[in-house]
C-alpha cells in the first residue's frame, strides 16, 4: 500500500501509464453550440498541418543537356486551423475549492508541481494543457470530460434514465 501511495505522489515527468478518453470526441468543429442551454462551452484553435513535400519531376534531355530530375519542394496543407468548442465547468463551478481539487488531482498524475492555491494561474493551466494535450484536446482551458477523468466535477451517472 505504501508503494502505491508513494507512486501517486511523486512529482516528476508525466506518468507513463494509459491515457484516458480521446478529448477530441467531445470537440465540436465551427459555430459556438447552443445545445444544452444550460451548458457552458470554451473555444481553441486547432492549429493548421502542414507538410513539405519533394516531388523528383523527370526532365527530358536537350540537345545542351542529359535528361535527369530536378527536385521541387513545395508546403501543402494537410488539416486548415479551425474553431474548436468543448464543453467545460461553468465559472461559478470553478470556486477555490475545486480549482485547488484541480490542483491536487493534477499533482498526483505528476502535471502540477506547485503547491495548491486555489487559483486558476498559469501553472494550474499549464498542467490543465499536459494534461489533456495527450489525450487530443490542447488547450488550458479545462474541459468537462477531463473534469470528469481528474474526479473534479461529477460524472453524469444515469443521465437520460428514469428511475
């Protein structure tokens, strides 16, 4: 037992152990949502992809010349910068005391190295984004889902049944 919590609260690199959801299922492309009403949403950039390509063009011999190749080398886009939405906890969600939960959560996954605060700073983001950078979704801005993962806000258990 004491292996385990001696594990858990080691403060180093990323853990190497299995990443949670794929972030980007929750991502929705384009206009801001509408849907829930009651939700509130975060929007990033994804940023563009872009590759460079070497094409080899056969060129045919002239009377100055032998036929040979010349290189072209040109950028293509692979995936254009978009608007992303993902749902996220609503400000009033996001008081002291869960942000310093947030904190906690994300030192014993080895993101946040600082003490708890309780404030939402630039170390609490930048643990928020290696967080979640593994997982498709890098941004700083927390997302519901890895909330949820990090045990930060409920888990919507029994949604949508009656009972």
């Amino acid at each position: 037992a004491q292996v385990f919590g001696v594990a858990a609260c080691t403060m180093g690199a990323s853990p190497d152990a299995p990443y949670g959801a794929d972030l980007r299922a929750e991502t929705i492309r384009g206009d801001k949502p509408t849907e829930p009403a009651d939700a509130c949403w975060a929007s990033d950039e994804t940023p563009a992809i872009i590759e460079t390509v070497t094409d080899q063009i056969a060129e045919d011999a002239s009377p100055e010349r032998d036929a040979g190749y010349r290189t072209e080398i040109r950028q293509q886009i692979v995936r254009p910068r978009e608007q992303i939405w993902f749902r996220t906890p609503c400000d009033a969600e996001l008081t002291p005391d869960v942000v310093a939960t947030l904190q906690r959560a994300l030192a014993a996954r080895g993101f946040y190295q600082a003490e708890p605060s309780g404030e939402l700073d630039a170390a609490t983001r930048a643990a928020i984004r290696a967080f979640q950078m593994p997982r498709g979704l890098n941004s700083d801005r927390l997302s519901l889902a890895a909330a949820r993962e990090l045990g930060v806000v409920a888990a919507d258990f029994g949604q949508g049944t009656t009972g």
